[in-house]
C-alpha cells in the first residue's frame, strides 16, 4: 500500500505528464497554423488569412474582422513563391454568403501571399503576405 507522500509524488508526475503533452499538442498545431500580415490595398484595408493543414489539403481562413469589398466581382487569390498567381473562387457565394474558408487546390505547391481580385474589372484589391511561404 502506497503512502500519502507516494501517492502525492505519483498525482504530481502524471500532472506533470498531462501538462507536458498539452503543450506539446498546443505548440503542433501552432507550427500548422500560419497568419499573415494585414490586407493592405486599394479597396482591402484590414483583416488577415490564415493558412492551416486538414491532412494534405490546405485551407485558407478570413479573419472576422475581414471586410469584403464593395465591387462586382472579389475573389480569392494566391501568389507562390515564384511569382505566378491562381485565381481562385468567389468570396461571396449563392444568398449573399461570404466564402470566408477555401480549400487551396493541390496544384498550387506553396503559398508567398493571399490577394483580393476583381475578376470583374481585373484589379487587385488589396494583398496580405506570409512571413515566410507556407506549403
């Protein structure tokens, strides 16, 4: 039969373990997660992108202080670390609905910044950049 000092050091060392694999999760998920600076341009000014792994898919999130811009046509767009641009879908969808989370096509290998298009008036909006590119 333990004793209550045993039995104390033994409620320690599994709290110790509990609180060492928590933050051991926590700070996994950190290194998936990736936000970028604020959008910054002509007609988006503010809010930012999040970049995350679901599996192999990448996913790209609006902040909820995003605001959409007033022009016929936004859309979600990505630039890699070479330069070339995809033109992604819609931000607002069917019912006036805001596609506030994407799902990156894998073609696109990496991610250097997260644009605003008009496909309408073939502008861009406003861009937001990674810190560094995120794949």
């Amino acid at each position: 039969m333990m004793n209550r000092q045993s039995q104390s050091l033994s409620k320690a060392f599994l709290f110790a373990l509990i609180v060492t694999g928590l933050l051991s999760a926590a700070t996994s998920f950190a290194n998936n997660v990736h936000t970028t600076k604020p959008f910054s341009g002509v007609k988006v000014n503010g809010g930012t992108a999040t970049h995350s792994k679901q599996g192999s898919k990448n996913i790209l999130t609006l902040s909820d202080d995003f605001k959409v811009p007033d022009t016929p046509a936004p859309h979600w767009q990505v630039v890699d670390s070479k330069g070339n641009t995809y033109l992604l879908q819609r931000l607002m969808i069917k019912g006036d609905k805001l596609n506030k989370t994407i799902t990156v096509p894998s073609y696109v290998k990496d991610i250097a910044k997260v644009q605003i298009w008009c496909a309408f008036a073939e502008t861009l909006l406003g861009e937001a950049a990674f810190e560094t590119t995120v794949k």
